[in-house]
C-alpha cells in the first residue's frame, strides 16, 4: 500500500486519499457541500418501448439510449421516442458515480486512480460507497 495523499483545494479544504487492503481508496474530508452523480436504469423504458412494437424488431438498448436522450435541434425538442419513454428512465440512487464536493476534487466513474495520485496502483474508478468520514472509492482494475 502506498503512502497516504492530500490534497488542498481552491477553498483550503484538506483532503486525505488512502490505499485499503482492498487495493480501494479511502477518501476523507468535509464534505458540507457536495454533488453526487447517479446512473440512470432504462429498464422499464426499454422494456415499454419493446411492448409498444407488437412483433417487429427493437434497437438494441444501447441504440435506444441514445435515442431516448437525443434531443432534436430542428424541431427544438425530444425525438418522439424520447418525448414517449424518457418518463419511465429511473435513477439508481444507491450507485454513487460522481463526487464533487464545492472547491473540488471532481471524481467520477471512468477515471484512472493515477488522476487521484501517480502513487496509487494503477485502476479507474468504478462506483463510490458513502462512509462516515467521506467515501470509499470502489476501484476496478
């Protein structure tokens, strides 16, 4: 395990980013203020939109992702298909994906663990578990 870092942001709040056992990082700080990014769950939007086809082929659901969020700048609006499902599209508030707390660090699914720090075993970040002193940052390699 590697040496614990900290990190000052632009308000002079201290932040300490530590290496578990589990090769995860413990990040600690005040945490006042913060954002927190959630995935969305498109499983009851997918799952309308395949029903209202009555037997002809669906998009695969990564193409209706896209769709459902594509927003159309001719017409000022949603695609229809977005206008339709995009009210059945869910948050998954138990999946932390983001953190930003105010003055920074911003960290969020996607990024590498040497963004963080270059001391820190190679990884990107996966998800991040609320914990009484900041967050557990759930790291896949």
């Amino acid at each position: 395990m590697s040496e614990p870092v900290t990190y000052k942001n632009r308000y002079g709040d201290v932040y300490t980013f530590t290496e578990d056992e589990d090769d995860n990082i413990l990040w600690e700080g005040p945490f006042l203020y913060c954002r927190n990014g959630f995935p969305n769950d498109y499983t009851k939007a997918y799952d309308a939109y395949v029903n209202d086809l009555d037997g002809q082929e669906p998009m695969n659901i990564s193409d209706f992702i896209k769709e459902v969020g594509r927003y159309d700048l001719v017409n000022s609006g949603y695609t229809d298909i977005g206008k339709k499902y995009s009210k059945e599209i869910t948050t998954l508030f138990e999946i932390i994906t983001m953190v930003d707390p105010s003055g920074g660090p911003y960290i969020a699914r996607g990024h590498s663990t040497h963004l963080i720090s270059k001391t820190f075993k190679i990884g990107t970040v996966d998800q991040f578990i609320s914990i009484d002193t900041g967050y557990k940052i759930i790291i896949s390699r």
